[in-house]
C-alpha cells in the first residue's frame, strides 16, 4: 500500500495547484504557496501548500503544514483530512478519480448521495438550472471586460440567483452568476466553474472568492469548438474569449488556471498548440510543462505573449485592430492565412 500511496502522492504533487484549487477553493495563490486556514477549507492563512519543488524532501511540491495545528502531510493526506476519509480504498478511489486514472476497485461509498456537491452530477444538475447568457447580466459582465465577439456558446450559462457561502459556518446569500461548463473530449460535463456577479455593476461579487469549480477538472476544461490540428489553450474563460474575438475560427479550450493549464488532456491529431498564458510564474511554469509535452509527443507549442498581463487586458487596451497585428507576427503563416481574417467593415 505504501508504494501505492507515495506513487499517488507523487502524481498529486505535479498538479499541486489543481489539486488546492478543488479542495481548497477558499484558499489563494500567494507565491509559490497556497494558503488556507485549515484542511477543512475554512477561510484563512494558517496552512500553507508548497506548490513547486523537487520529488521528495522537505521542499517538495505537495507538502503542506498548518502553522496553528502543527499538522503536516503530503497532498494525500491533505485529501484524506478535507474529504474526512479515512479508509485507504476510499481515499485511493478518490485521488484517482481527481486524476483521471482508470478505477482499479468496485468499492463504493455507503449511502453516497448521487449528487455531492462537489460532484459531476451536481455540476450537470446546476448547470441545466442556468439559461443562455445573451441579454443578462452574465453577457453584461463579459462585455464589460472588452469581449467583443460572440458570447453564445453552449458552455456558458446565466444564473440569477446562486447560494453562495464564504465558509461553512456562514450564512448562504444569493447572487447572479455566470456558470462555464468544463466537458471533456466527448462533450461530457464534469465540472462547472461559478463566477458570481455584483447584482448591480457588470463586475465580480464583492465575496471571499468569487470564482469556485467544483467537479472533475484536471485535464478537461471549457471548450470553445472542436479542436483537431490546431488549438488554443488559456487560463481563464475571460482570456480565451477575448481571444475568440479576434481569431473567431480557432478552436480553444480554457483550462481556469495555470495547473489546469499544464495537464489538459490534448488531441492525439494535434499539430500546434497556442498557449495564451498569463504573464506570471504560474503561467511560465504551464508554458514550459506543455513544451515539454509538445517535445514528447511530436506537436508544436507556441506561445502567445501578451503586453499587459494576458490577452484580455490586451484586448481592453490595445482594442481588436491593434491585438490582431500583434497576433499575425505570432502564428504560424498558415494558420494566420486560415484563422486570422479581418473583419467586414463594408
């Protein structure tokens, strides 16, 4: 059992920021950490995740300890204090389905609801809660950051009134959200990410966190058309939008974080792969994970570089005629001649 848990631990670690990011949503990125209150997710700074580093050791990625308990642990222990499991096959069942490994036992949980709330059947069920987009505030909020091509898209839905709570122990509130369904290569939904809305201003929700997924994410993401030779791929719904304004006919996938980023899982077809990562270490470090890839399994990765942080902050500032010139210098000839078509002003 031990090789199994350390070969677990191990596979956790290189997603480590995913992985803080499911289970710890009320948590952020504060360097090279992500800081929590508390295994059970509760709001605060008290425990740290390192999340890059070496294999093994006392700097290694995945290793977390809370400064106010002592308690100390890898990422499987951390799973294993949050979820409250304590039998290993339920722990094994679990980080593997985090990863996306194949279930190597038929041991169910007794009584499991069919839909948790961090469930794919719970993101499925509220995400058919939500309607289309166009003439609401979620359109609003997306337009106000400067998208300007289309919004409609099957993955992208509206919900008006979203229980949302800072921690546990909080009272629910309502507010108007904009729900993004993640699906895998066949279309499937497995997770969703919310991003709730200020009910007044076309901006995010003055909360905590205003953006949480639940769900299976790790190498699937949301999906903006089918991808065969050719695909784009960004962090965020905002940054790959802003994208589809100027390069409409390229498909493109939103992975929602730099961790995300780095393990989609990517056609075997694929020729070229564009990354518009945000200009961070976070980003840096997607970027050189999915070359490495590119390098092993034979397709091109190049990076789209951004002026102001990532393409939508570009997209704001330097307005469409000046991204799109910025973008022509950054693909391959062919793939401008085929993406890259100017917009009818007659």
């Amino acid at each position: 059992m031990s090789g199994q848990a350390g070969d677990l631990a191990r596979r956790l670690a290189r997603h480590a920021e995913a992985v803080c990011r499911h289970y710890l949503c009320n948590g952020r990125r504060e360097g090279n950490y992500w800081r929590v209150g508390n295994v059970r997710n509760t709001p605060g700074r008290s425990l740290y995740v390192r999340l890059a580093g070496p294999d093994g050791g006392s700097g290694a990625a995945g290793r977390w300890t809370d400064g106010a308990t002592d308690q100390y642990g890898d990422l499987l222990d951390l799973i294993a204090l949050s979820q409250g499991i304590s039998c290993w096959q339920e722990l094994r069942t679990e980080a593997s389905r985090f990863l996306g490994l194949p279930q190597v036992t038929r041991h169910r949980r007794p009584r499991e609801p069919s839909a948790r709330r961090d469930s794919e059947a719970a993101a499925r069920r509220l995400f058919r809660a939500g309607r289309p987009i166009a003439g609401t505030p979620a359109e609003a909020y997306l337009r106000a950051r400067g998208i300007t091509g289309a919004i409609d898209w099957s993955c992208l839905r509206f919900h008006p009134a979203l229980w949302y709570r800072a921690d546990p122990e909080a009272p629910r509130e309502s507010w108007p959200a904009l729900l993004a369904a993640v699906t895998d290569d066949a279309g499937r939904i497995t997770g969703l990410q919310r991003t709730w809305l200020d009910r007044t201003r076309p901006v995010k929700a003055p909360l905590i966190s205003p953006r949480r997924a639940l769900g299976r994410l790790l190498g699937q993401g949301v999906r903006f058309g089918i991808a065969s030779d050719v695909l784009a791929a960004g962090e965020g719904i905002e940054t790959v939008l802003a994208l589809k304004s100027v390069l409409p006919a390229m498909p493109m996938i939103a992975a929602l974080s730099a961790g995300h980023l780095a393990a989609l899982q990517l056609p075997a077809t694929l020729i070229r792969l564009y990354v518009a990562r945000d200009r961070d270490a976070a980003g840096r470090m997607a970027l050189r994970r999915l070359q490495s890839r590119g390098q092993e399994m034979g397709f091109e990765v190049r990076a789209l570089q951004s002026v102001h942080g990532d393409i939508n902050a570009d997209l704001g500032r330097l307005g469409p005629a000046v991204l799109r010139r910025r973008l022509a210098d950054q693909l391959d000839p062919a793939d401008a001649r085929r993406f890259l078509v100017e917009p009818n002003t007659g």
